[in-house]
C-alpha cells in the first residue's frame, strides 16, 4: 500500500560552536572521524534511499533535513523544523563514543513523564529503527550489540519543542571510537556498503512507520 507522509532527518551535530544546547561535535571515532560528519553522510544516505524505495513503490514522500551542510542548529530549532514541516516523523541520527570499549546500538525516546504524550507510538516507532540498524550491523559483524530503545529527556525530542504530530527518536548508531566499530563504518574496505545497508533499513523502518 502507498503511503504518504512527511519525513524529517536530524543529522546530529554541526558546525564549529556549541548552539542552544547542540554541541558542535560529540564523539570521535578511532581514526578522527567527527561524529556530525558521519550523521550527515547517513542523512544523506537515508534520504537517497528513501527517494529510491518511494519511486519504486509509489508512496508520496516529503523528506526535509534539518541541515543539509557543516553548520550547528539548536536542539530546539531541529525540534521547531519538524513542527513547522508538519512532520509525520522525526528521526535524530547520532553515534556514541565513551571508553573504546562499549559497544552498541540504542534508540532513545521522550519519557512520559517528561509530558510525552506520544510515548506509546514513539516506543513502537523507535523499536521499529533500533531493529532495522541493530540487525543491519549485526549482519556485518556478529560482535554487535542490541542496547535497546530507552527513555531519556532530550530537548530535541521535547513535546513542547517537536510539537505532538510528529512521532520523533533519537538513533545512537554505535559507538565510534572502538576500533572495530570504525573499520566497520567510516574506514574499512566494506564500510561503504555498510553504511548503504543502514541506511536502507532506516529508510524501509522510516515507510513502515507511517
């Protein structure tokens, strides 16, 4: 069945200052990647991806990135871009970096009692990403971790700043700066196709959601 729906892509991160609570970059892979690179190249990818499946099966898709190039948003703008759209969905794109140990994909959402009155929907919405980029990477390297969808306040995911029509999470992709996590996805010799994978299940999760 086509569908139709608006759909907006968060690329974390950006630019070179620290703007309305939105680091410029958070985390660093092994080899010096900059996450806010990485998070645009898979909004990037998303978005072709989307494109592709939505002229292939004939859904009416509006895809909006809330920044296009190396320049930082607040949390709140991202979250004000989605509202103003009129999104159905509203997809945060980050990675994780804390020890070069940790491992993981997880998938973060608004709590309910932070005033989400979209907590139902959203959980089954961010279960529906965390699956298809956990499984994903997990087909290229079986060391992959599930670390689940969780509740956590983000002002970029606040109702008060996203507004209650749009369905929004935040996807940690992994965490960057464990060596192998960097092979896998920014330098390794099958990092491209791995980052085409992800961003097909994204995209396919992103159109079962609507």
């Amino acid at each position: 069945m086509a569908k139709t729906g608006i759909i907006v892509i968060d690329p974390g991160h950006g630019g070179k200052f620290e703007t309305g609570g939105s680091s410029a970059n958070n985390a660093t892979s092994a080899s010096g990647v900059l996450e806010k690179n990485i998070t645009l190249r898979m909004a990037f990818l998303v978005r072709e991806q989307l494109a592709l499946i939505a002229a292939g099966e004939g859904h009416n898709l509006t895809i909006l990135l809330t920044r296009e190039k190396d320049e930082n948003l607040g949390l709140a703008a991202r979250a004000h871009f989605a509202k103003k759209s009129k999104a159905d969905l509203f997809l945060s794109i980050h990675c994780n970096a804390i020890n070069a140990k940790a491992r993981g994909t997880e998938t973060l959402i608004s709590p309910a009692a932070s005033g989400n009155t979209n907590h139902a929907a959203e959980k089954a919405f961010a279960q529906l990403i965390q699956k298809a980029v956990f499984k994903t990477i997990q087909s290229h390297d079986p060391k992959a971790v599930d670390r689940g969808v969780k509740d956590q306040s983000l002002g970029v995911l606040r109702d008060a700043n996203l507004g209650t029509k749009a369905r929004g999470c935040m996807v940690e992709l992994e965490f960057i700066d464990v060596k192998a996590v960097d092979q896998l996805l920014n330098i390794g010799p099958n990092s491209p196709q791995v980052r085409q994978d992800i961003a097909r299940a994204i995209a396919e999760a992103l159109i079962v959601a609507l």
